[in-house]
C-alpha cells in the first residue's frame, strides 16, 4: 500500500455527498496525459471542444463522439508542460486511449496513464482553502499550476479539482481538509451533480449528443471549429434541429441508479435516461437527461423516485420554437 492510499485510509472518507465545504477523494477519476508535438493538433480533430481555450489557459469538459454524434468517452482537459491533462471517469482509460488512438495513424502524440497522479475535489469556500495552502487561485474555468500541482477551477459554482502525485497532495492535506468534511470518490460525483457537470459512464456510451449533456453552455462543445468525429451530427442538431430533451439535476428517494438506465412517467412511457447518480445527504443526487415535454414524477420501472429537482448554477438556452 503507497503512502497516499495510507493517508487516505487514515483519515476515514464518508461515502457519499455531504453539504459543502467537502474534500472530496478522487479515486472515481484517472489521470491520462496527451504529450507530443502533434498533440494539440491531434486532439482538436477528434474531441468536441475548441482547444484554442484550452491552450490559453482554460479547462473544458469535452467528448470524442461516435460516427452518430454521441459521446462514447468523456474527459476534463486542461493544458500541462508538454502536453496536455485528461481527467477520464475511473475504469474508463483504456478506452479512452483506444478511441483516440483510433485515427492517430502517424500522428505524434502518445497517451499514457499515469499511475502516480492523485485527484482531490474542493467543494465550498475554494478561495480560501488554495491560499491557505499556499496554492494558485484560479479564476473561474480556469487552470493553474504550481510546484507540480494543477488547480482546475471549475466555471460555474464553487468547486476546484487538484491533481499532483500523491506525496505533493500530502504535503497540503492539512491545509485542504482543515474544516471540512472528507469523503470519498462518490462524495465527489455528488458534488458534480449539484455543479451540473455530467460524464460519459460505463453503461451510457453512445447515447447522448454533447448537448443534452449541456456541453453547449459548459464550454464543452464547439460549433466553430473545423471537424472532428461526429460532428456534422452535433452541428446539424444545433443550427437546424430542435433539442428535445436536456440534462437536469434532482435529488430522489430510492435505491442506487445505474448510468444509462431508463426513467418512466406515471404512463410508463421512457421520459429520461440516467446520467450519474450518487449517494448522499441530505438525499441522494441525480444527473438525468429529461425530455423538455415532461413534468413532474419519475419512476424507475413502477417505483417513485420522488424527485426533487435542484437548481443548475448556469443557465440553459431557451429551446427552439
């Protein structure tokens, strides 16, 4: 057992959400870096997002999509020394790697997973906390790096992923968890459902637009830039369709929801899918997407989940008339 594990042990993480402020551990993420001089290049023809931000010192959610526009993988990029950052939902690396190096014929650029990093979640008086620990306060979206730690300050609410090899989190661990409550990897997808942030899990691949998702008003998706796998489909739908449905976040009753699972209405007609879902207090979290059409309960198979729905920290676009 490393040191980190060791430390994380000791400290006891609840499982699951707690009401902010929380340090959350990031053993529900894997840390892959992009290096090469192609890289960049690479990269901004096969995942949705406009590296042009990335490169200037953003971070952004972003697919690679399926022939049909939807997402297979998802990841959080961010620009490092040499390359680039990915953050990809645990047990996911492999095919992470394997969709991206689908195309790279002679490409230069390698991906590699890196079994040292380490990734903590900061949820509630962000600001504070990085400078009582001596580290970069970004501004929100942004990214910032210093003595080998990545600070990936998220754009909307208040919450901010660290991400360094386990010692140099260590070094800090005092200073992050001073006040807070510590919980585990579900605590930290917890806290992403109340920020709105939504990945592509194990169980949902190939079946969400970029959109639905709300990659659209998360920075996630561009409909500017040149090609890239998918996205006559994904441009298709925002300048001449109408989006039917839409990611939203609820709190529920009822037992664990599986990404990808289908939600009903009191007809049992399918209304939504699942998106992530995790335990917590004051109730368990949810991240669905909802066709725009439907109001009030949903029901997994004929159980009510007596949803609550909880409000967004951005705003949506108005649908299409």
């Amino acid at each position: 057992m490393d040191a980190w594990q060791s430390l994380i042990d000791a400290q006891q993480p609840v499982h699951g959400g707690r009401p902010a402020p929380t340090l959350a551990t990031g053993e529900h993420l894997t840390v892959i870096h992009a290096e090469g001089e192609e890289a960049g290049d690479y990269l901004q023809g096969q995942l949705t997002t406009d590296l042009k931000f990335v490169d200037e010192g953003a971070h952004r959610a972003a697919m690679h999509l399926s022939l049909k526009g939807r997402g297979l993988v998802s990841l959080r990029l961010a620009r490092e020394d040499g390359g680039y950052l990915l953050l990809v939902p645990n047990g996911q690396a492999e095919a992470t790697i394997r969709g991206l190096e689908k195309y790279r014929l002679r490409a230069k650029v390698t991906f590699r997973v890196d079994p040292r990093a380490r990734v903590v979640q900061l949820a509630g008086g962000v600001d504070a906390t990085l400078a009582a620990a001596g580290l970069p306060v970004p501004e929100p979206g942004q990214t910032a790096h210093r003595d080998g730690v990545a600070v990936l300050r998220y754009a909307h609410g208040d919450h901010a992923l660290l991400v360094a090899d386990g010692p140099l989190l260590a070094a800090h661990w005092q200073a992050l968890s001073a006040e807070r409550a510590v919980t585990d990897g579900a605590g930290a997808r917890y806290q992403d459902v109340l920020a709105g942030e939504g990945q592509i899990r194990a169980g949902a691949e190939d079946l969400f637009l970029p959109q639905v998702l709300n990659y659209d008003v998360l920075g996630g998706v561009s409909f500017k830039k040149g090609c890239y796998t998918g996205q006559e489909v994904v441009a298709r739908m925002h300048f001449k369709g109408k989006l039917k449905q839409r990611m939203a976040a609820f709190h529920y009753q009822g037992p664990e929801l599986a990404p990808g699972q289908s939600l009903r209405n009191d007809q049992g007609r399918a209304v939504a899918e699942v998106v992530d879902a995790a335990p917590g207090e004051p109730a368990p979290a949810l991240l669905a997407v909802v066709r725009l059409d439907h109001e009030g309960e949903l029901f997994l198979d004929d159980q009510p989940l007596r949803v609550e729905p909880i409000a967004l920290p951005y705003d949506l676009p108005k649908p299409k008339a």
